[in-house]
C-alpha cells in the first residue's frame, strides 16, 4: 500500500509466475475476475457469431454468459447426477457442424473427466476451453485442471477457495494466444506494455481487465496455504464422504477414477426425500442448519433461464443469425437436460467449503447430523408440515 503503485505492476507479474508454476502452465494472465477470463479466452480463440459451444447447465451463470457475450450459442450437455460434471456419454450426441468449441466446468471443484473430454475434442478438432473457476488445485493422474484443453480460466473472487476479493487468471500454453490475451487485457496495447504507458501504439482492438497490485499481494500470500489447504479439504472430504456413504437416502458425489486431487470448492451429495420418510429437501436442508451446518441447494436451472430468451431477441443475435437458429422453442426442447433438472429441483446439497478447513471432529460433527435427521426424519416431517 505504501509503495503507491497500485496499478497493474511486479507484484501481478510476480503472481502470475506463481500460479502459471504452480499449474504447470507455461503463461499465466491475470484479470479482473473470472468471468472475464472467460470472456476474454473465448474472444482471443475467436469463438463467436455463428459457433456453438458445447457446456453443462450445472454451473455459474458466468461460464454460459460468456459464450452469449462473444455472440455464440451455448448448447447444453447434460450431467453425470454421481459426479456433477458433464456427462462425456452426452457430448458427441450434441456436436454439430456448428461446433466450435466444449466448455469442461469443474463444477464444485470436482474435476470433469478430461480424458474423455479431449479425445473427443481431438477427435472432432474441437477447442477446449476450461472453466476452472472453482477448481484450483484439482488434478487428474497428477496433472492440474486448466491445463487440459486449450487454455484454462480460473476466480480469485471472495467465495473462493483462494480468494482475492476479486480476481481471475487465464492460463495457456499457447503464446501467440497468451500474447493477444495480454494485449485485450491492456487496451490493445502490444504485448509487454506497462499499465500506464502510452505511445505504444495500439495494435488490436481491447479492453482494461488489469489486476491491481493490492489483490495480486493478497493473491501471493493466499499461495502460501491454497496448497496445504488443498490437502486439508480432500482428507476431510474423504472422511465425511466414508461417514455419511452408508446413510440411507444419501449419495456423496463420485470422482472419476483416475482424480489425483480435488479442489472440494463445496461438498455435494445428491438427496433422496423418499429414505427420508417423505421429508422434503427444503425440510432437511432447515434440519441440517439447525444442527449448525451451512448447507444450500446450490444451482437452479440455467437452461431454463430467461437471459437466453433475452439474448436470442436482441438484435444482435437477430442480425447475425436466421430466424429459424433463433428459434427458441425448438432450442428449449433440444437443451433440455432431465438429470440436470432433478440435481437442481430435487436432490443436490451442498456443504461449503469453509466447514472441510475444521477437523475430524467437526466432520464427525457434520455426519452425526445428517444420521440425527435421517433418524428422526417422521418426526421433524410432521413438524415442517
Ligand atoms: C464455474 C464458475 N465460472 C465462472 C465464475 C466467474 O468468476 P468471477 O466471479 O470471478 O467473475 C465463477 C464464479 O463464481 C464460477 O463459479
């Protein structure tokens, strides 16, 4: 603070080293947030009017906003309801000549299952951009998410397991790509320019997406415990999934076989009122917080939402697209997702992943809980009615 150099300088170059390193990306750009990083990485990969890209309902609103603000339509693969994650069995049945690109989101930082992902990618000669935004730190045989596909994007913003207040990076292996994403970053201003220069001369056309100092030196000390900290959410979460697996009507999330490490951005298992005597998950979900354990429903059904109606009747979408592409009944019914739908109406809960940073105890805690209102569940039914 009191250097008085504020805008983008060493400390967001220094950050950036860091967490390209710690990846194992050979460039990393940091920006504003993650949604940006988004944004940005489908701009410079030139996905846009006329592209469809692949990616599941079962995410933040950012990851679909991003392919509708570079003036693509997003297509929604449905999901795998054990592990949260797009479905790979569902991708190449959505594919067509349209298709630019497959958006992986590992969702509640459980890594999608890449492998699957990129072959068929490779296979198709489609681009992968990863929305990683939840999954620092996850790995699959060893290897960090982001690191897959094209490029990867990532969110320091408050909630996060690595938190900056707000902040995003992308990261990418490709440094033609990286140089551009640079240039987008600072106004269009050629690779390298310093924040605050002129007369550089600009090159292409950009905008300011700069991290300031200030969050890079909370980002660089929050690097000195993401990974320990990593460590601490996966034992956890291992242990509270082994707690509450054999309880009737609950099902922990499931990792792909060959996760080395997940980022457990939140723990989820799926919720089945009928082993629960009927008790809705309304009901469990006000039991579970009055045993004083934070817990959501987490995400509601981004392919039904109203903003892509919005999107497929401005006159953006109308000018570079024919009425019949824009026909939004027929895109509802091709979109429509069933297991997402039962994820979002009906069974997915989620504990967050503040409560994975306690101990065992706490995790015994966390499962006695869930076994207390399973026991009683007639009983706490007949309350809530
Ligand atoms: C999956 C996913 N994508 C994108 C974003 C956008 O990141 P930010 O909030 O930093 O803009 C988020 C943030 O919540 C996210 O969870």
């Amino acid at each position: 603070m009191r250097s008085g150099v504020w805008s983008r300088n060493k400390l967001a170059d220094e950050f950036e080293q860091k967490w390209a390193q710690l990846i194992g990306s050979k460039r990393c750009l940091s920006v504003v947030n993650g949604t940006n990083a988004l944004n940005a990485t489908l701009a410079q990969l030139e996905i846009g009017w006329g592209d469809e890209v692949l990616v599941t309902p079962y995410t933040f609103i950012a990851s679909v906003s991003s392919i509708l603000f570079n003036g693509a339509i997003p297509v929604f693969v449905d999901v795998d309801p054990e592990t949260f994650q797009m479905d790979p069995d569902k991708i190449e049945e959505k594919i067509t000549s349209r298709t630019k690109a497959i958006m992986p989101v590992h969702i509640l930082g459980l890594p999608c299952d890449m492998n699957r992902v990129m072959s068929i990618a490779n296979r198709r000669s489609l681009l992968v951009v990863e929305d990683a935004c939840q999954a620092w730190l996850a790995e699959i045989d060893n290897q960090k998410v982001g690191t897959f596909g094209k490029a990867g994007c990532f969110s320091f913003q408050n909630s996060k397991n690595m938190p900056m207040g707000e902040g995003g990076a992308i990261v990418s292996d490709d440094e033609a790509f990286m140089d551009r994403c640079y240039s987008y970053h600072n106004y269009g201003n050629p690779y390298g320019t310093a924040a605050g220069e002129v007369g550089a001369g600009t090159v292409m056309i950009g905008t300011k997406l700069r991290l300031t100092e200030y969050q890079a030196a909370i980002g660089l000390a929050q690097l000195e415990r993401l990974e320990e900290q990593t460590k601490t959410r996966n034992i956890n979460a291992k242990y509270l999934k082994n707690q509450i697996n054999d309880i009737p009507g609950i099902s922990p999330y499931k990792l792909y076989e060959n996760v080395t490490q997940a980022a457990f951005h939140l723990f989820p298992f799926r919720y089945n009122k009928e082993k629960f005597k009927g008790l809705s998950r309304k009901g469990f979900l006000e039991a579970l917080r009055a045993e004083g354990v934070p817990c959501s429903t987490g995400y509601s059904e981004l392919n039904k939402m109203p903003f892509l109606k919005n999107a497929f009747e401005s006159k953006y979408f109308q000018k570079f697209y024919t009425k019949d592409q824009l026909n939004y009944e027929r895109y509802t019914e091709e979109n429509s997702c069933p297991e997402n739908e039962k994820l979002c109406n009906e069974e997915a809960v989620w504990i967050f992943q503040n409560l994975l940073l306690g101990s065992q105890s706490d995790m015994d805690n966390i499962g006695f809980a869930i076994e207390k209102i399973q026991k009683h569940s007639e009983q706490i039914n007949h309350k809530s009615k």
